[in-house]
C-alpha cells in the first residue's frame, strides 16, 4: 500500500510541476513557460541552449523527486506509514 501511495504521489508532482510551471508563467507578464523557450530553441536550431535548459528542467524535477522520496523514507524510518 506504501508502494502505491508513492507511485501516486510521484505521478501527481510530475503533473503538478508541468501546472505550476504554466501558472507561474501566467502570473509573470513577460515570461514564457520553459517548454515553450525549449521548443522556440531548437526550432531556431539551438539545439545546445535546448539541451541545457532540458537538462535544468530535468535536474530540478529530479532534487524535487529525491527530496519527496527523503521525506518518505524518513516518515517510515519514525514510524508513520504510508
């Protein structure tokens, strides 16, 4: 059941992140969302500046990712399952 709980929660970040990166953007005038600038740089042929920035986006998602499971390993550790 903790297993599944995870899987779920890990689903859920990876989607909200996509949201919250759209809702952030559209609350700052002047920005665009960061696969929006990922797509304009390649289409450019920028394909080093699309990279970079994809491997950003993926690093950040990645430490969310390895905090989230942190978290769930220590809540288990002191006795609170999931």
């Amino acid at each position: 059941m903790g297993t599944a709980f995870l899987v779920a929660l890990t689903y859920a970040f990876v989607n909200s992140m996509l949201t919250l990166s759209a809702i952030v953007f559209l609350i700052s005038p002047g920005r665009e969302p960061a696969a929006s600038v990922i797509f304009t740089f390649a289409r450019m042929g920028e394909l080093g500046l699309a990279s970079a920035l994809s491997l950003l986006v993926i690093t950040v998602v990645l430490v969310a990712l390895g905090l989230l499971w942190a978290l769930a390993r220590r809540s288990t550790l002191v006795g609170v399952r999931l």
